[in-house]
C-alpha cells in the first residue's frame, strides 16, 4: 500500500536537509519527486552505489492536494 493517496493533503515541512516538502512548495501547483526513508550506500563487493527498496514518488498536486502519484523503485540492474 502507497504511503500516498489522492487527494491527501500535503503539509509537511522540516528543516532543510530534510526530502519533506517546503512552506513555499505545498500550496503550489507543480509537481515534486522525492524519495522516502531511502538510504544510499556503497556496496562493498562492488563499490558501486546501492539504495534500499524504498520507492521513488513523482507526486502532482495543486492547491496543497495530491492530484496523482508515480512510483519507480531506485535499484536498477
């Protein structure tokens, strides 16, 4: 189950290095794309980049409300 729906209110804020939406950015209507709980770290037998399974959300809203929600999972092969 998605941690969005549509038509969920947007409100969040948080301090700046945190992947929660501004105060300037909720009550516009756009689009954002940000990842949740999704920690990056280097594989050690490959060195390469890994993340976790959590999902990347690409989420439209207007007016402060989620419109529609894409999700894409960040581990690619």
């Amino acid at each position: 189950m998605s941690r969005f729906s549509t038509g969920q209110r947007v409100m969040t804020k948080g301090p700046n290095d945190d992947t929660t939406l501004r105060e300037e950015q909720y009550d516009k209507p756009g689009t954002i794309t940000l990842v949740i709980d999704s920690g990056v770290s280097n594989d050690p037998a490959t060195g390469r980049a890994q993340s976790s399974l959590e999902p990347l959300y690409t989420i439209l809203f207007d007016n402060g409300f989620i419109e529609q929600i894409w999700e894409r999972n960040l581990i690619e092969d």
